[in-house]
C-alpha cells in the first residue's frame, strides 16, 4: 500500500486500500451517519494511517455547511489565567472534534468585535467569549450571522447571551472569612484601575463583608509589575495594610514580590489571598493561597452550552486552597 507520489492521498485511494466503499470510509471519517462494524472501521482507520490520509476540512465544511471550527475570543492571551481556562476549553471541544481558533482581545472592546467579525466571516460554527469587561456584546453579532456564541468568565451587563461565569462572590467571602480567622478585621481588597466585569463584582462582595471595618481599596492594572510598584509605595509610606485580598493571581503575585523587595515578611507582617487560584499561584515565594476557580468545569458547561444547548448552570464552587501566604502553617 503505498501514497501516489506528489499528490495527497483521497477518500477513493483509503476506500481502495480497505477494500471498501467512499461513503464507508467517510462513515468512519465523520464518526456517522450510520454506524460501521469494529472489523471494517478497524480496516479503513488502519488504511488512513498508512496512506497519511487527512480529511478535507472544507470539502466537508461544503457538505455538511459546518466548518468544524469555533472561534474562542480571550480576552489577554498573555494571563495565565485566561490561558488557563482556553487550554481546557481547547480540550473539551477536541472532544467534541471540534478546531479551535483562537483570538487574542487584548482587553480592548474594539479588538474583540473585530476578531467576531473575522471568526464570522470565516464560517466558524460558534463563538466562545472570554470578555474581561463588557464592551460590545459581540454574542449578538454570531446571533445575526446565524452562529450561536458563550460567554465564560464574564458577559455584558445587559447580555440576553448564555454565560458560565466564575464563583466571584462566594470566592471573596471565603477568603475574608479566613483571614479573619487569622484575626484580621481590616482586610484591604486590591482592584483593577476600575470596577468592569467579574472584578467589579469581587470589589462589591468585599465591600459589603468589610461595611464597617474602614478597610482600604486599592487599585491598579493587572500586572505584576504595577502590583509590585503600588506595593513598594505603600510599604515606603507606612500605609500598606496587615492583610490583603487581590482581585486577580497576576496582583498578588506582584504584591509577593513588592513587599520582598522592600524586606516586608509575608505573612508575617502581611497577609495575602488570591482570587484566581492558576498554577502559578503555588509556586511564589511564599507559596499563595488563593480561591482557585474551577475552570474546567467552566470550559466544560461552556461547550455543553455551544454545542449542546444545554441549560445554563449556577456557577462551580471555588475552592479555597490554603498555602503559606495567608498566615497558615503549612
């Protein structure tokens, strides 16, 4: 069995091989209409792989008006935790035999429109929205080109779209329900430059869980190196609070390093917790505890939701995971 020398091989040549039909190999290839006994499906999967068969994506894409792609918007590819979570969205739609095509929004509303209208354009069979604010509700764009869309993490406040957002409330009162077990009553909360989507939200919860206790808010971007400056600044001020919420894991982490830099021991002298809980969380100087998001589970309701139509969910559980920068013993 052997490939025609310069040439792709095709549905024929892998039929030919197996000692089939074009329309068994293609059964096999799409995983239906109808099903193919193991023995002959066994046979044509073999035949495939010597001959390096690759099925025509746009040739089915013709067939079926289905192109097998969905466009996934982040909103900052850069952020381990929007990485974090379109690794395990990327994962469960190949589960689904579904290509992923990926955009990167940068947070800007303008940029995530336009990589909508490209994705659209393109054919893509839905879009899944990884907005860090609201912006544009780009899930009505893909509704008016006829694809549906999910938003994850976040959506519009006036969004009529499904979402599967993160456990933002319930992730700030349990972490300012433990540093107060560390017997911290004025927990400062650490916030973006303004209070857009799920942070706004988290900024709130602290807000109505510390109404009486004069704790301080704080903002700045969502980068380690603003977290770090802000950090060194209240530290050289004698402002910087004993205990500390970030709205984001990039904050604290940069918090971590500000408070090194300027010799102030954590926890010692200041207690952190983290809102996001991604993979680089347990491995700062101390180790971070945070409130770690279940973004797979997330992924996972969000393709249900794309290509399943499936009932929205109230959001996975946040799980506290404790580490050395909270003040606990470990």
């Amino acid at each position: 069995m052997t490939k025609r020398a310069g040439k792709a091989p095709t549905l024929t040549d892998v039929a030919r091989a197996a000692g089939t039909s074009t329309a068994v190999v293609s059964y096999v290839m799409n995983n239906g209409p109808r099903p193919v006994a193991a023995e002959t499906r066994e046979r044509v999967l073999a035949a495939a792989a010597e001959l390096d068969y690759r099925p025509n994506r746009i040739a089915r894409a013709l067939r079926s008006r289905t192109t097998g792609v969905v466009g996934l918007i982040l909103a900052d590819a850069s952020t381990p935790y929007f990485g974090a979570l379109a690794r395990h969205i990327e994962q469960a739609l190949d589960q689904h035999g579904k290509l992923t095509l990926i955009g990167n929004a940068g947070y800007s509303p303008d940029r995530q429109k336009h990589l909508a209208d490209k994705f659209l354009a393109a054919q893509v069979d839905g879009l899944i929205i990884v907005s860090a604010d609201g912006g544009t509700d780009v899930a009505a764009q893909a509704q008016r080109a006829g694809a549906p869309a999910v938003y994850v993490h976040n959506q519009p406040e006036d969004g009529q779209f499904p979402a599967v957002t993160a456990d933002n409330e319930a992730a700030v009162q349990q972490a300012v329900t433990h540093l107060r077990s560390h017997g911290h009553t004025r927990i400062a909360f650490l916030a973006g430059p303004d209070d857009a989507g799920p942070v706004g939200r988290r900024r709130a919860t602290w807000q109505t869980a510390l109404a009486n206790a004069d704790a301080p808010l704080l903002r700045c971007e969502y980068t380690r190196a603003a977290a770090a400056a802000l950090t060194q600044r209240l530290i050289s001020e004698g402002a910087m609070p004993a205990a500390l919420i970030t709205a984001t894991d990039e904050q604290a982490i940069g918090v971590l390093a500000g408070a090194r830099a300027s010799g102030l021991p954590v926890p010692d002298r200041l207690a952190v917790i983290s809102l996001d809980g991604t993979p680089d969380s347990a491995y700062t100087a101390p180790a971070l505890t945070a409130t770690e998001q279940p973004l797979q589970t997330m992924a996972q309701q969000a393709v249900a939701l794309l290509l399943n139509n499936t009932s929205p969910q109230p959001p996975a559980h946040a799980s506290l995971v404790l580490r050395q920068s909270c003040g606990c013993p470990l």
